[in-house]
C-alpha cells in the first residue's frame, strides 16, 4: 500500500542550527514527492517537489531536500534554521503529474520548534 | 492572484447536527479539492473536481458527507448528520488542471461536541 512515514513528531532546533527532517514512502511506481509547510491556523505551503532529474532538489526559504530511491527516503534540509521556520511539515507522495489526479498521500507530520 | 477562500474559520455543532462549508478557489483553476486533516495525522483527499465534475470521491463517506461544484467555480462540502469523529480542519485547494501544483486555502475547524 501506498504511505509517507515520517518518524519524528516532534523536533526542537536552535536558530542558527542546521535541520534535518525525515521522509520515508512507500509507493509502487516512480514517486513523485513533495515537502509542505503549514503554520498555524494557515494552510499548506508547497516548498519543494521532485519528479525526476537531479536528486537534491531547492526549494523556498533555503530549504532542500535529496531523493534516495535505495533508502526510499525524501529528507528535507535547511543550513541555518531562523525563528520563522518554527511550523509543522508535511511530506506527501503523489501520482504522475501529468495525470488526471492529484491525489496525494501525506505524512503525519514533523512539528518543528526553533529555540532562541 | 488572490488566494483559495473558505469559510467560516471556525464551526462548532452538536452531533447530529448539519454543516456546510465554502470554498472559492483561485481565478482560473479548474480542479478543486476538499481534504480533511484530523488532529495529529496529514490531509486525506474526501473528494477532487475538475470543473464541475467529480474525478475522485472514494475516500468520502458519502452516507453522510456530499460536495457540489455549481457552474465549476465555487464549492461547498456538506456533513449529515455530523459525528464526534468528524472533528478536524477541513482543507480546500485549487490548481489550474488536474497536473499543477496545489494552492490551499487556510481552512474551516470543525468542532463537533
């Protein structure tokens, strides 16, 4: 079955520190893979995707992401963490995007805390 | 462009009760979406339309859940009767088709007591 484990519920950074967010799918075909943030009483912000290509792959606000087909994973990255980043984050897999749905499949989500 | 809207915010019921939900997507795009995000898990798709046809409801629970897309614009998810387990953040997106990126809207929190 299709799913997007995201082992960490909970993590806590302090500004200025480099952030690693984990992402584990399990899907038939060719993933297609994204990582979203949503703050507070807000909704979904697409930061990055991955369809094909060049396996490290930039996104918004610095942040980037390296997909590992061997380790099934899609972890997200940012060098320098800034107080604003504090959110929580969504992996999600997806079918082809040329395709007649958009149905992703989401993660249940890594909560980031930034300390001062 | 202006961005997904929804409305209310914030919607507090009885079980048993009835409730409705808006949504206006971005100028332009033909594909609509309603997600519902439980408390602690990701979004899960209820139901997907491109213009005012429906491409994918099999994750909504139709005995008690319905959505319409009247003239491909504007969308609204009903829910009746409501349940205790209906309680979440109700999501809408948009995209230009049904391969493009997707725009969320901020959401409507459903409380059921």
């Amino acid at each position: 079955a299709q799913s997007v484990t995201q082992p960490d519920i909970h993590i806590t950074v302090s500004e200025g520190a480099s952030l690693e967010l984990r992402c584990n799918y399990s899907y038939g075909a060719t993933p297609y893979l994204f990582w979203y943030v949503q703050s507070p009483g807000q909704g979904l912000q697409l930061l990055l995707k991955y369809f094909s290509g060049d396996t490290l792959v930039q996104g918004i606000k610095g942040f980037e992401a390296e997909f590992k087909r061997s380790q099934s994973s899609f972890n997200l990255r940012k060098p320098s963490v800034h107080w604003s980043d504090a959110a929580e984050y969504f992996c999600a897999v997806g079918p082809d995007y040329g395709g007649a749905t958009n149905k992703l499949i989401f993660g249940t989500g890594t909560l980031l805390a930034v300390q001062p | 462009e202006a961005g997904v809207a929804q409305s209310p915010r914030y919607k507090i019921i009885e079980k048993r009760q009835s409730v409705a939900f808006w949504c206006n997507p971005i100028s332009g795009h033909a594909t609509l979406y309603w997600y519902q995000q439980i408390l602690g898990q990701g979004p899960k798709l209820l139901i997907q339309f491109q213009n005012n046809g429906v491409v994918d409801d099999s994750q909504l629970p139709k005995d008690r859940f319905s959505a319409e897309r009247l003239k491909g614009v504007d969308s609204t998810l009903k829910i009746q009767p409501a349940k205790l387990e209906d309680s979440a953040v109700y999501l809408c997106a948009s995209s230009r088709q049904g391969g493009s990126p997707l725009h969320f809207g901020n959401g409507t929190r459903l409380t059921v007591t």
